[in-house]
C-alpha cells in the first residue's frame, strides 16, 4: 500500500476508530475507512492560505468533482511549515465561510430614496458604475490646487479596501485607482 | 515583523504587550510555547489578564495608553544598570552621534513646536531644530565612548531620568514590583548571544502615541541588542491575511508600491521627486540603501504605463495624482471630508467602515452624504446597507448603492504575503458562488468600461472640459486624445493586459510586480534578454530598460518560476527555522531583516548556537579576500567592518543599510512628535494630570471636531476607561465570522468585561444586559463580570477600566441588538499614520 502522509494519517485514524466500537461485536473499520476515503478520494485536492490573520496558516481544500462542485471540507495543512496541521477556531471554519447560504451571489443595486435591493446583471452595474465615475471624475477633476501646483486629481472620490485581497489584486486595484487620479486611498491598514 | 513566525521560538525572553497573541494570533503560540519548553521567558503586559497572560511567567497589569510610561521606565533601568550591550550600541546605533545645539526638551515639548491652527492636527515641530551636527564631509559627528554630553546616549539618559519606577508606577497602575520584575527579566537580553522578542499588535497603533510606543521598544531592542539576531527583531503581528500585502502595493495615500513616496504637489517633475526622496550619505560606510530610489521608482512608471512611459514625457510621471504637501488624505480626513459633502462618489472594496472606523456614528452619517457608493463583498453588511440601518429612514437618503458579490478566497488564485512577509501562493477549489465573481475580474472589467467611455469620448470629439467646482474649462484641441472627458492620458495610457482569454489572470500581474527587462541588458558582463522576468532588484534600472510594479517584490516571480508556490520544507545549514525555500519573502528571499547586526565588525555571530549570517570568505595574513556570506540573504552582502586582525575595512559596511547612515534609530529625528518618546495621556483620560510634564496630551496628535466628534476627557459623566479587542472566533467587523453558525455559537453577542469591583459599585451581575456610553454614543453589552479587570491605582485614586470586543454589527445577528464598539470610540489619533485612539478612551457602564 503506497500512502502518502495524509493518507496514512486518515487510514491510521480510522483503524483507532474501528478498534473503538469493535466491542460491539462487529467491525466497523472497513465501513469507517470507507467513509474517510469517500470525502477526498473523488475531490480535487488545492491548497490556500488561511483568509483570517496575518500567520499565514496552509489550509487544504478538498474540492468535490461531482455534484455540485463545492468545497468538501478544509483542514490544516500538515505539510505547511508554519502551522504544521494545526488551526484556530475561525481557520478551521473556513468551509462554513465559503459555502454560506448568506453570500451574496449576484449584484444588487439600491436606487436613490428606495427602501430596497434590487438584484441587476454584472453588465448593468459596471456599465453604471463607469458612468458615475466618469461623470464625477470630470466635474471635479483638478488639474492645478489652489497655489498653482499641477495635482491632476480628483478629491470627490475615495476608496478603502483591501487587506482581503491578493497581491495581484491589490496592485491592480491602486493602479485603476491611481490612473483615475485619486488620492483618498486608504485601507484597513491606517485602522 | 522584522523576523518571522517561526523564529519566535528562538527568543529567550518574549514580551508580549499591545497584543493578545494567543487569542487573536493562536498558532503563533506554537512558537511562543516552544521557545518556552527550551527554556524562555514569557512576559504578558496587558490592562487584562488575557490568555496570553495565563500562560505567561510574569504578568504586569497597566492603564491603557501609558506603556511609554511602562518602557521609558524600562529604558532607564538598562541605562542606570548598565545592561545595555555596550558594542552594539555604540557601533551599530545612532547613539554616539552629537545632536545639535537647537534640540531641546522643556515641559513636555521638544523644541521647535507650533500649535496648529486649524486642526485637525494640534500643532506640529520644525525638525531642523532636531537634526546632527555634521562634519566638513557631511558625515554626523560621533563620539563612541558616549560620553559626550550632547551625544544621542546621554541625552536619552536625561531624558529618561524622570521615568523612575515610582513615578511610572503612579502613571500606569503597575506595582513597583511588577515593573522591576519584567524590567529585570527582560533586559537580561542585553547579554550577547541572548535573544528577547517583542510581539505587538493594535494595542500599540490605535493610540494618539502609538507610533512612540513602538518607538520606544525600538530604543530597548536597540540597546539590548536584539535587531538583526534570530530570535530577536520588532514584529508587528499584523490582523489581516494580507494587510501586509496592500501595505506593500500602497492602497495608502501617503505611499506608492514598495515604500516608495506618494507624489507631492511640489514634487513637479520626476527629477524633482527623485532628489526629493533619495537619502544621500557622506558615510563611505553606509551603503544607504534608498540611493537606488530612482531605479525604482522609473520601474514602477514603466509597469503603470508600459510603453507610454518613456524619457521624453517624464515616464508617465504627471499622469498620476499629486497630494498637496500639507495635505492629508487619510482614513479619518475621507470621513471628515464626507460628512462635510466634499466626496461624492465612494468604494468600500472588502472593507466595512461602518463597523470599523473610529466614531462610526460619523462615518454612518458620511455614507447618507453620498451621491453613490459601490460596496464589494462577500456578505451583505453594515455599510452596503446603511441605508436601511438604525435610525435611517431610506426615504431621505439620496445615496445610489452598487453591492457586488465578491468571490471567497479559495474560489480563485492568487498569493498573500503574512505579517512575516512570507509571500504564498492560493490555488483555486471550486468555482465562485453563484454570480459572485473575484476581485480582480470585476477591477480588470469596471476599469475596461470607465476605458471605453474615455475612448468613446475621444472619438466622439470630446466633451466640454468641465473643471473644479463644475465650470466649463477650455476644449484642448492640440491634442487629440486629450479630448475626451477630463484628463484621460492616465486612463488611456494605463498598462492593462492582464487578462487571458478576457479573463483576469494574476499570473500575469504577478510578473508585471515582479518585473521585466524592457530591453536586452548587460548587467556585470551578463546579457538579459528583452522580455525576461527581472531576476531580483539589484538589476532594476532607472532609465527606462526595465519595470517593477513593487521593487520589494522583485525576484518573486522569475524564470525560475513561481517563488511563491514553493514548498520545500527543507531548513537553511543554520538551522534556525528560516526555510529558505518554502514560499518567499521580500526583500531578496531574506527572512531576518537587518540580519548584518547579529554578527560583530568580523562577521562573527553574537550566538554561535542560533546564528543568522556568518562572514565566510577566504583570508590571508588577516585580512579578508573574498566576500561570502552563509546562512540567510545578508543585509546588503558587503565585506563585514573590520578584517580578521581588528583592522578596518574600507569596503565595509554598517548593518542598517536601509537608514541613511548605516546605524539604528535610538534618536528618531524623522517623527512629527519628537526624536525621543515622551509620556503623554490619552486625548480622553481619567487622570488630571500628566505626572511627568505640564502637557498633558500629545501635542502634535489629530484631533477633528465636527458636531459628532464629541471627546469628554475627566469627565464624571464618563469615569471609566475603555478599551476595545478582539476575541479568537471573531474577526475584524465580524462580516467573515458573524454569518456563520459555528462561530456565532462560540460567541454570540456583544459584551463588555469588568471587575468584580466596578460591577459591585454599579449593581452589576454578571450576564445582564447594560449600557456603555462615551461622548459619542451608547451600545448595549452584555455584562462579564470578571477577575480579569482589576482596578488600577492611580496617583492616589482608583481606576476602572472594561473591554468591548469590537466584531459586531447590528446586520448580523439577525436581532440587530449587537452593535459595533466603534460607535464609542473617539475621532483623535496619532500624528505619525493618523491611526486612531481606539485603545484608550472614556466610557460609563449602567444598568438597563
């Protein structure tokens, strides 16, 4: 039998469980050994990096690859040099972050003076979203302060955000924002 | 964190203070605890006894805001005892350099003050009047015996000598005993070959001093000789999976990727901002590391406009947004800015200012003055839906609300970097949820659409040119793409490939951050090609040959690959946990920074057993000849100080090489407080005096004042102190943790912890609802009335303090009867990052 480290782990935590209820009278271990396997053997298998503190915990995913295509179960990561396996109460809640019946799924637009959501296409809300920014940017848009200085830049847009991002997204964030000529850029850091 | 996670357990002495790691940074304590078994020390300095006391060997109650009090206590008895390390501090500090005749500190103010006149700063310092005497050369003068009377080390002498244990006992509420015991435990670390860390978090920041505070354990880990060596270092234990990762790309005003600095007004050409921003050293002994400012800073140019950018327009250098020199564009000023109806159109982009801004009443109020806001996240929140929140009727506000759902972490790939600056690689699970979509696919998508109307535009002809104040400027016709809507060059001209197959691909990014050679270049009789990934920044160039879109991050991501997808667990010769070729960390792959200073002048290590670096090279007749460093990347890989006989070196190097001058910072003559850190108390206080000077508050510190910027400082109506922390099953606002079952069950609900006394005084029992007010605002609590809190004493009076949490919001749970503590908490903060005063402030705790 050629096991990998994890494998052997779950192999060897069911046999501990088959030993427990064999006073029964009867062997659940092939039954349980069977379970185990059942939650990853058909999954695709990705590692990540723990979305909550800066440790930078390993985390694995196990992916189903039929159905629906959702997250089996996240664990520890006992090949990750930092945490060695181990999680914190919310790391190891990472599934129930993801798949969690109150995400939201799909863009929702509130009109002005309205008292609800409604839901719009990605099309529609980024097609209006560039609009305002672009109506915006240009009414308020300063090419000079008020000494003279050249600043090209607009104060009547801000963004915060975000510390939850990639890297890759982060340096693409600030360059969109920056070539709009903002300069209220700010983010969990100064918090 | 100038070390990483793993290193903590090389410590022989571990200070944990303005944190609760073992609560908020668990795994973190599988290090703390190791270094423990081999027989460190831990020391827990909180105004509760938290869980990381309960597994501390001493643990030393203090008033919230008063640790400068604390370690400038601490900084004298390292003086008065000499336990500092005399070699280091005299060769690797600024401690033997002479201040100028102009510094002067009198009743609480270091001189050259001004008071603000219009706030929201209280006033600011001329720091010329703080600057070195300097030779002829231009070199600062130093006297190494630090004998002399205007030398760094005998000014901070002097300026320490009020903080006796008696008078820091009466400010922070700790016993004398207390006191003498961690100072004495600690500073043991002074001793070379010995280690002492400190972990910090929020509990330092979030103060009108926070920047001092930090500051002064930068003073002790200077003198004890803890920079540079493993198990040492300065580390922030950062909250967020990648806060240090939009740190270092810059989504801050004040900064461009990899420290560079946010464009200023004055700044009016690149040559002009280059001069500005680059040190220059006299010191033939300081590498000055930021002379090479300029290489990155044109590399950056080049990866925000690509082939747009070049010599002749300045790469690209006006395109982007210039500051006023006296301006601010921080947090706080965005909320001032909007409540006073100067902003108009708004991203909350992954964050919730409504539950994590200081004073969110005011900023809950700014959102109402909106004309649109665009809210992106994986949850419906408290700041998407202001509008709909307590006491907001929908039908008066005019705000349009854009909500888009965001795609959890593993539903994409992409890398963050952890507060040790380890950069890891995340792969894609399963597929985003539903219609939600990651990030960078709705960034790389908005922008293509705000891209198609400046196009449009220009091919229509242009609009009118509408200027500030929307007055109808000049149409320009000189140029043709200048025609469309206001200033379109910068969005035009932005570099902006980064999809494959339309879609966003981070591999992509990730090289552009990296870095490209634009050219085919020869560096050191080596030829690069035209196209190939820039293997590390020591090539990056500053004449256009080559991009950079965050230099710290140049080598991340080269021909060799990914660097941070590695995962080889193998450890470094050294042993000491840096595994080196698991992940990467910037700068350089180097896991200790300042690493040069824990080997002496001969490039011998301080600790023979946990060593960092050794000098390796070859030498003859006692002098080196060939330059080898083993271990981790060595500071700036230079020949150590002096040759194997005790000569000096020409070529040598001193270890600080990113300050000017080669040496740590004991005097800081950079701050906007002052060079030295001075005890003030909070901008709200319980105590009518400050004990060590007439000023009592810090008088540079941010303060605003609009009609919800209420502050009450010994004030009856608000006789406790309070402080805000966060609990391990919660995170931030909670709007990752509060929508889930589990978690909620662990900790359901808002509370306030006090002591068993206060709760006597007020008819307090534990587990009833009461009512926590400040100058601001009220939040229901319920009561944990606990051992935790003791009352401290003060002067000759008692004070009482409690903690709120600070992860709730009334969107979730469902009852809306958990409100976030940051409707208590103040509008002040430090004058350094303008973070705000969330860890000390006033409070009144009553019955419901």
């Amino acid at each position: 039998m050629d096991l990998n480290r994890r494998e052997f782990i779950q192999v060897t935590s069911a046999t501990a469980a088959g030993l427990a209820v064999s006073g029964l009278g009867f062997d659940l271990m092939p039954v349980k050994a069977h379970a185990q396997m059942l939650k990853t053997k058909y999954a695709k298998e990705t590692t990540t990096i723990c979305c909550y503190c800066a440790v930078g915990c390993g985390a694995i995913v196990h992916t189903s690859q039929r159905g629906d295509g959702r997250v089996i179960n996240i664990e520890g990561d006992p090949d990750h040099v930092i945490n060695r396996g181990a999680l914190c109460p919310k790391g190891a809640s990472i599934k129930q972050l993801v798949e969690n019946e109150n995400r939201l799924i799909r863009p929702m637009y509130r009109a002005p003076y309205s008292d609800k959501w409604q839901a719009v296409s990605w099309d529609w809300a980024l097609e209006n979203i560039a609009k305002k920014v672009k109506e915006t940017r240009d009414a308020t848009f300063e090419t000079k302060n008020s000494k003279g200085q050249v600043v090209n830049r607009t104060t009547a847009i801000a963004s915060v955000g975000s510390a939850a991002m990639d890297n890759e997204e982060c340096w693409t964030y600030q360059a969109m924002l920056r070539s709009l000529g903002l300069v209220y850029v700010e983010h969990q850091a100064r918090i | 964190m100038t070390n990483h996670w793993i290193d903590i357990k090389n410590s022989d002495c571990i200070l944990i203070m303005g944190s609760n790691a073992a609560e908020n940074h668990p795994i973190s304590f599988k290090y703390v605890t190791e270094a423990m078994q081999n027989g460190a020390k831990l020391i827990s300095v909180d105004p509760r006894f938290t869980k990381t006391s309960s597994k501390a060997d001493i643990y030393a109650p203090l008033r919230s805001g008063t640790d400068i009090a604390f370690l400038g206590g601490m900084i004298k008895y390292i003086l008065d005892n000499s336990l500092y390390n005399k070699e280091y501090t005299a060769e690797y500090t600024n401690a033997s350099f002479i201040v100028g005749k102009d510094f002067d500190f009198k009743d609480g103010f270091f001189s050259g003050y001004t008071k603000g006149k219009e706030g929201p700063s209280m006033g600011s310092y001329d720091k010329s009047k703080w600057a070195f005497e300097v030779d002829d050369k231009g070199i600062p003068k130093m006297d190494k015996t630090l004998e002399n009377p205007r030398s760094v080390f005998q000014l901070m002498k002097k300026h320490y000598e009020r903080y006796t244990p008696e008078i820091v006992s009466t400010i922070t509420g700790t016993s004398k005993e207390d006191l003498l015991k961690v100072y004495e435990t600690y500073s043991a670390t002074g001793k070379t070959g010995k280690a002492g860390t400190i972990m910090y978090a929020m509990g330092w920041t979030q103060h009108t001093v926070g920047t001092q505070m930090i500051r002064t354990m930068c003073i002790i880990q200077l003198l004890l000789g803890n920079m540079g060596v493993a198990g040492g270092g300065v580390n922030a234990l950062r909250g967020e999976s990648n806060v240090q990762g939009s740190t270092d790309h810059a989504l801050l005003w004040h900064l461009l990727p990899g420290y560079l600095k946010g464009i200023k007004a004055s700044n009016d050409t690149l040559t002009a901002y280059n001069t500005k921003w680059t040190p220059k050293s006299f010191d033939p002994l300081s590498i000055n590391w930021w002379q090479n400012y300029p290489k990155y800073s044109v590399s950056l140019l080049k990866s925000f406009f690509g082939d747009k950018a070049n010599k002749d327009n300045d790469f690209g250098f006006s395109w982007l947004p210039k500051a006023d020199d006296t301006g601010s564009y921080s947090w706080f000023d965005i909320f001032d800015a909007m409540y006073k109806e100067k902003i108009k159109g708004f991203f909350a982009w992954g964050q919730n200012p409504a539950c994590s801004g200081s004073n969110s009443t005011k900023t809950r109020k700014a959102l109402e003055k909106l004309e649109w806001m665009v809210n992106v996240n994986l949850f419906d929140n408290e700041t998407g839906s202001f509008w709909h929140g307590p006491g907001v009727d929908p039908s008066k506000v005019k705000t349009e609300v854009f909500m888009l759902p965001a795609a959890a972490s593993v539903e994409k790939e992409g890398s963050i970097i952890n507060s040790g600056r380890w950069m890891q690689w995340r792969y894609q699970g399963p597929k985003p949820m539903g219609d939600s979509r990651p990030d960078g696919d709705i960034i790389l998508e908005l922008f293509n659409k705000i891209k198609e109307l400046y196009h449009k535009d220009a091919a229509n002809g242009g609009n009118e040119k509408v200027g500030k104040n929307g007055k109808k400027g000049k149409k320009n016709k000189e140029n043709k793409v200048n025609k469309g809507g206001a200033f379109p060059e910068p969005i035009l001209n932005l570099k902006w490939d980064y999809a494959t197959n339309g879609i966003y691909d981070p591999h992509k990014v990730a090289k552009e951050i990296n870095g490209y050679f634009l050219e085919d270049v020869t560096i050191k009789d080596k030829q690069y090609k035209k196209g190939t990934l820039v293997p590390n920044f020591t090539m990056l160039q500053d004449n256009g040959s080559t991009s950079s879109g965050c230099w710290v991050y140049c080598g991340s991501y080269t021909e060799d690959g990914n660097m941070s997808a590695r995962k080889d667990t193998t450890d470094a010769p050294n042993n000491i946990g840096l595994y080196p070729k698991f992940a990467w960390a910037w700068p350089l792959n180097r896991r200790i920074i300042y690493n040069r200073a824990s080997v002496n002048a001969k490039g011998e290590p301080w600790n023979k057993d946990k060593w960092v670096v050794k000098f390796a090279g070859e030498q003859k007749d006692g002098k080196w000849t060939t330059n080898k460093w083993d271990g981790d990347v060595p500071d700036g890989g230079a020949f150590p100080l002096e040759n194997p006989d005790g000569t000096k070196r020409e070529d040598g190097k001193n270890p600080f090489i990113m300050q000017k001058d080669g040496y740590g910072q004991i005097y800081g003559s950079g701050l906007a407080d002052g060079p030295f850190p001075e005890h003030y108390e909070p901008l709200e206080c319980p105590v009518e005096k400050n004990y060590l000077s007439p000023q009592m508050t810090n008088p540079t510190a941010v303060v605003y004042s609009t009609s919800e910027d209420a502050h009450a400082t010994c004030d009856p109506r608000f006789p406790f102190v309070g402080t805000t922390y966060r609990v391990c099953e919660h995170w931030q606002t909670g709007l990752m943790t509060r929508p889930q079952a589990w978690l909620m069950e662990l900790q359901p609900q808002m509370f306030v912890e006090m002591s068993e006394e206060l709760a006597a005084l007020r008819g307090i029992k534990n587990g009833e609802r009461v009512k926590v007010s400040s100058a601001r605002a009220s939040v229901e609590c319920t009561a944990i009335v606990t051992k935790r809190f003791k009352p401290f004493k003060i002067g000759n009076g008692i004070v009482h303090q409690v903690g709120v949490p600070w992860h709730y919001g009334w969107m979730w749970p469902s009852s809306g009867a958990e409100e976030s503590a940051n409707l208590l908490t103040p509008s002040a903060g430090d004058p350094n990052t303008r973070i705000p005063e969330t860890k000390a402030f006033m409070v009144n705790v009553t019955k419901i």
